[in-house]
C-alpha cells in the first residue's frame, strides 16, 4: 500500500484521501456464534429422527470440529480503511502496532499533502477474495 499524489493505493484499488473517513487498526474476532452451533445440534436432532446413529455420529464430529476451530482460531490485526461512500478495505499485518504507524502514516498524509509514503501488507484471506472490499453493505469483489 503507497500514497502517492494525494491517493491511497491498496493494490490496484485508489482511494482519494480526501475520501477517508475512517483508518483504524484493530483486532478482528473471528466469528464464534453459539446460536449457529446450538441451531447445528438442532439439524443434528432432526437427521437422528429420520435415521439412525451412523449418520448422526458423523455430524456431531463434523459440528465439533468446527465449533472447537471457531473457538481456537486466533484474532487477527487489521487495518481498516473506510470511505465516505461505504467502501472498507481491510489489510492486515502480524503486529497491531505495525498497522497503527501504517494508519499513523495515512492520517499524517491527509493533513499533509506533500507526503507520501509506501508500506508491505499482507492480503486478507476470506471467502470473497483475498482483501474483503464492501460498498454499501454489498461485496465489491475487488481482488488485490
């Protein structure tokens, strides 16, 4: 990610600094619902009431295994970048404190218009691509 000439660029995306409403470093929690796994079990009770312990058994290990990843997996630090049209771009690093000089740098950079600066991030990894990029409420789909 780079500023240059008074746009944030995060891979291929360019976002006008003057845009910014928000650059935020923070620790995502990965998503641990309880209500999703109770409603698991429930599925689990139907499928016993149509047919035998074989197939339960199975989805019990399968519902357990995912419950005990949700709850083992480790928060991530990201850096949030958010626009005045709805879009957010998340981006992470191993260290919280590496993304907070990183949103140090963009802040500086919006009160600053001759500065420039450019850092190395890590993709993030999700199901829609490898850096989550919403407008709106609606997954863009930018890929970086």
């Amino acid at each position: 990610m780079s500023v240059k000439r008074r746009m944030l660029w995060i891979g291929a995306a360019a976002l006008p600094l003057h845009n910014l409403t928000r650059v935020e470093a923070i620790k995502l929690r990965p998503d641990r619902n309880l209500v999703r796994f109770l409603m698991g079990l429930a599925l689990v009770a139907v499928v016993y009431s149509v047919t035998g312990w074989t197939l339960v058994l199975f989805l019990l290990i399968v519902l357990a295994a995912f419950f005990i990843a949700a709850l083992i997996k480790p928060e991530r630090p990201v850096l949030v970048v958010e626009t005045a049209g709805g879009s957010l771009v998340l981006v992470t690093l191993p260290s919280v404190d590496e993304l907070r000089a990183i949103a140090g740098h963009i802040v500086h950079a919006i009160d600053h218009p001759e500065a420039e600066f450019t850092a190395y991030v890590h993709q993030l990894n999700n199901y829609n691509g490898p850096v989550f990029n919403q407008n709106g409420g609606q997954n863009t789909g930018i890929r970086l």
